[in-house]
C-alpha cells in the first residue's frame, strides 16, 4: 500500500466514523435541566431524548425552593440562538397538572440553542435559561 492509499483510506475511515455518530439514533430518555427561577424551581425536559429541527414537546416541572408543586399564573418558553443573532416568539406553556406545564418550540435550524423559562406568579417572577443542542 503506498503513502497516498494510507492517507484517503484514514479519511474515508475518519468521514465514516464522523457520519455514524452524526446519525446514530439518540436514546429515548428525555434531557433533563434543572434552574433557579426566582422563587421558583424549575427542571426541563425534551421529550425524545433530544432536541430536533423541527417542534419539539417540552416539559417543566416547577416547584417552590421547598420542592412542592408551584402553579405560577404565566409560563412561556422563548428559544434564541444568540450566535446566530436568531430569536423566535414566546410560546405560552400551558398546566397539564399542579407543576407540570408543558409547550411545543419549533427550533428552525441545528445548533445550541438557549431556551428561556418566564414564569410570574403571586410569589414573584423569575426566568431560567437553558442550553439545548438541537440536532
């Protein structure tokens, strides 16, 4: 084998392993985040395992600091993706049960997107941001 056959054999071995990890299926366990939000805490979860291009289910379970379910009166979600100068329109999560809220983000493009947790109720308002990779 000459030096050049060594060379595109290592680059086609390396694009392969590189496509393999870009298309291999992602676990079915959501991505869990927890924050502080104000008097609220608050943890989020992409159903599927992971953020996609395309609507994403979005799950927050919110409590107060001593872990009881909170009920705020207003939750949205407002994804951005600042390296890309991108930010979409609030959504409004709406209760599914006492400290369960749930909304739908369409993320138009891959990347790292920040998703924001607005929440205002009769104990404050606070608001969370978290670092979501959308594939």
């Amino acid at each position: 084998m000459t030096k050049r056959t060594g060379v595109i054999v290592a680059v086609v071995a390396a694009l392969a392993a590189v496509a393999a990890w870009l298309w291999w299926p992602a676990d079915a366990a959501p991505s869990v985040s927890r924050s502080a939000a104000g008097p609220y805490q608050v943890e989020l979860r992409v159903s599927g395992g992971s953020a996609h291009v395309g609507d994403n289910t979005v799950d927050l379970e919110i409590t107060d600091a001593q872990g009881t379910a909170a009920t705020p009166d207003k939750v949205s979600v407002e994804p951005a993706m600042p390296q890309m100068g991108h930010a979409l329109p609030p959504s409004t999560a709406t209760a599914v049960t006492p400290g369960h809220y749930r909304a739908t983000v369409t993320l138009p493009m891959p990347g790292q997107w920040e998703i924001a947790v607005k929440l205002s109720g009769a104990p404050g308002s606070g608001s969370a941001v978290f670092s979501v990779p959308a594939h």
